[in-house]
C-alpha cells in the first residue's frame, strides 16, 4: 500500500512522532528542533513547517499551526491521522491579570471557548480542558528547571484586532490568566479523540495594564522581540521537551 499524505501539513504515517510540540509561528519550529538531540525538516507546506527527531531516544516533532483556531484544526486533525497522540501548545500569550509581566509563563489548564471553530465539533456546554497529564507533566518540568509559571484557565479568541473591553475585564475578573488564539480547539480536538494535549505559553503583553502587541518602530524590541519574552520562549521550549520525557512514563 502507498503511503498516504495529508493535504496541508504534507506528512504521512511515520513522519511524525506520538508527541508533537505546536507553535503558531513556523520560523519557531527550527528553533524547537534545535532542541532536540536530532532532527530533519519533514515537510514545509502553505506555512506549515514540520520536523521531526529524538530527545534521550524519544521520538518527538514540531509543527506549525499558524494563527488562530481554523489552521490549528486542521494542523491537530492531520497529525493524529497519522499518529501523533499527544500535543503540546508552545506559544505566546497576552495576560489578563495585573500581577502577571512581560515575559512570565503560562500553563493553560483549561480554554474559555470564544473561537467559531470549535462550535462546528461540539456544543458550547462541551469543555475545551487540558489533559492532567500534560498539565502535570508541564508543572513538574517547570520545577525541574526552577522556572516560575502561572497555572490556569485562558482565553481563545478568534479575532486578534477586535478587543472587547468589557469582555477582557469580566474575563479578567473570574481569574482567567491570558488571551491567545489556538488552545480551545487543541484542547477539544483531543478531547473529543480521547487523546492528551496542553499548552505552555510566554507572556508577551498585558491587556489589563494596556501593554499591547502594536505597531513599533524598526529596531525596536517590543512584543514577541522583547529580549524578556524571547527568553521565556527559550524557556518554555525547554520545560515542554523535558515534559515529553515525563509524559514518556506515562502513556495513554
């Protein structure tokens, strides 16, 4: 039998291991690859960057899923029909809380579904959550490496430029952590599949203190460049590859 490639991501069984690190930036992917003991670019396709490789013997990928829900879905969909069975959302995210800064860590344990994707799967009332063992995972690694995190529910919006003020401030105040655009639907995805995932974010803004993702002079390091924020992100890649190696002791 031929094997068979998946339309978007351009992989197929055997390109990809049964955990896969999920960046929305692709120039992110090599750099997670560079983590890994060995890797090689799988495919490159319409803005989806896979590679694949091993970290102490254990089979690990990343690939992008780009900006917002829509992509995500169809990133997470290819994937698990070619194996992989769990998922690991490593990205950026906008706090909602006044105590969290630029450049602190986010574990999301669950999503406020405020994204159109996911209500084409499953009712509004189905949770979008992530897996206890991913979080776990995620929290002892964390410790491992003695890094501060911030555990807790986040936000999914599927417009990035239509902020509604009242809806961040009602967020903020039933303690929802961050703003971000893909965790809903990776979260209900593998629920719905009966498969693992969560997600590990650096904070790049401050929604609640008016600190924005914006525009910015050329040179200037804010948002994303922020020396503060690529540390974290530097950060969070390493807390998620060592998580793989928890999760490796804990299968499905």
């Amino acid at each position: 039998m031929k094997k068979r490639i998946q339309p978007h991501i351009m992989c197929g069984i055997g390109d990809v291991a049964k955990y896969v690190l999920l960046p929305g930036d692709p120039k992110r992917v090599e750099r997670i690859a560079s983590f890994f003991d060995e890797a090689h670019k799988v495919a490159e396709y319409r803005g989806f960057v896979t590679y694949s490789g091993k970290v102490d013997g254990i089979g690990i990928s990343a690939c992008s899923t780009g900006i917002g829900c829509p992509s995500a879905a169809i990133v997470v969909e290819e994937l698990m029909k070619i194996g992989a069975e769990t998922f690991i959302r490593v990205g950026t995210t906008g706090a909602l809380q006044p105590d969290i800064e630029i450049g602190d860590i986010v574990i999301g344990t669950a999503a406020v579904r405020a994204d159109g994707t996911t209500r084409s799967y499953l009712p509004v009332e189905y949770p979008a959550v992530a897996s206890l063992e991913v979080v776990s995972a995620l929290l002892q690694a964390s410790r491992r490496m003695k890094k501060k995190i911030h555990l807790g529910i986040v936000l999914t919006s599927d417009a990035f430029y239509s902020e509604n003020t009242d809806a961040t401030w009602r967020f903020s105040k039933a303690n929802v952590l961050s703003i971000e655009m893909e965790c809903s639907t990776i979260f209900a995805l593998t629920g719905l599949k009966g498969l693992r995932s969560g997600a590990i974010m650096a904070v790049d803004g401050n929604l609640v203190k008016g600190i924005k993702k914006g525009e910015f002079e050329p040179g200037e390091r804010t948002g994303e460049l922020d020396e503060r924020v690529q540390k974290a992100i530097e950060d969070v890649i390493g807390i998620a590859i060592e998580a793989v190696k928890l999760l490796e002791g804990a299968p499905l």
